[in-house]
C-alpha cells in the first residue's frame, strides 16, 4: 500500500495529467474555476499541486471545472 505522501503524488499527478491532456494552463485553470464561484491565486494552484496538499473538494471542482467528466486510475 503506498504511503500517504505517495498517494498526494499520485493525485497531483492525474490533476496534472489531465490539465495537460485539456490544455488548460495554471492561469486557465484559476479562471475556470472563479467561472464556478472558487477564488484560487495562480501561484496558490501551482503550489498545490507541485506539494500534492489539496483537498478531494479542490480536486473534484478543478476537474469540473475543466470538463473532465471522466478520469481513469491506473
């Protein structure tokens, strides 16, 4: 079972993956997401996702708020 800071990697890995696969920049993605009522600072996602420490909520809102109706777990 991989450890805890495994699995933050693993999840900043398929946001990033997915970011990448729509072509959506960092600066895209804070617009999207104030589009659905989430206030985020540019630099604040890019830490986020390059520690891993993001709730399953940012995650969810992200992916929704990039159209990703679907995401496959290898």
């Amino acid at each position: 079972m991989p450890e805890q800071n495994e699995w933050e990697q693993q999840a900043a890995n398929l946001l990033k993956a997915e970011l990448k696969r729509k072509g959506v920049t960092y600066a895209q993605l804070v617009e999207k997401l104030a589009d659905i009522g989430i206030s985020e600072k540019e630099a604040n996602v890019a830490n986020k996702l390059s520690r891993g420490k993001f709730s399953a909520a940012f995650m969810l809102a992200c992916l929704k708020s990039i159209g990703s109706a679907q995401f496959y777990l290898d």
